[in-house]
C-alpha cells in the first residue's frame, strides 16, 4: 500500500491529518481537528474527483490507519494515531 505510485497520496493525506486544521478549512461548523474532514474536502485538496478521494480514505481506513466517523449524513475521517505508532514500531523492527 505504501509502495505503489499513488501511495504519494495517501502519504500525503496522512500527513495532511496530523495537523487537519492547517490544511484544511473549517467545514459546516466541524472541527477539523476533532471530527476529522470529509472526502470532498481531501478529494479538492488532492484535485481529484470525490470517488478517488473516496477510494484512498476507504484503504486507508480498511487497514486501520484512518478513524472514520459518520456525523449525519457525511463521515469524516482522521488519523488513529495508536495504529499508526503500531505501524511504525513494526517497521522499524524490519518487518
């Protein structure tokens, strides 16, 4: 996942979530830094389509590195940063 060519992206996305509120604007009175940002808002970050977007929020998501939450009719996604700190103890143990 993180050695493909689009994986630029989804690094990039990570990144953005560290620090949500700088890279994105506040969206419909939700914090970005406590709810997350929704897949329209990374899909225009990333000048792409929503359904792109969408598709690197959901594999991001699917191995654990994204929280998503749905509030209303939207789901906002953000960093689970317990899994991320998994994630990199096992690469730094040569896994």
């Amino acid at each position: 996942m993180l050695r493909t060519p689009v994986s630029e992206r989804r690094l990039d996305i990570l990144e953005w979530l560290k620090d949500p509120a700088a890279h994105f604007p506040s969206q419909r009175r939700r914090d970005p830094t406590e709810d997350g940002v929704t897949a329209d808002a990374v899909a225009a970050k990333l000048g792409v389509r929503r359904d792109v977007a969408d598709t690197h929020l959901e594999l991001l998501t699917d191995i654990g590195l994204l929280r998503a939450k749905r509030i209303r009719r939207r789901t906002y996604y953000r960093r689970d940063e317990v899994r991320i700190a998994e994630v990199a103890r096992m690469f730094e143990k040569g896994w």
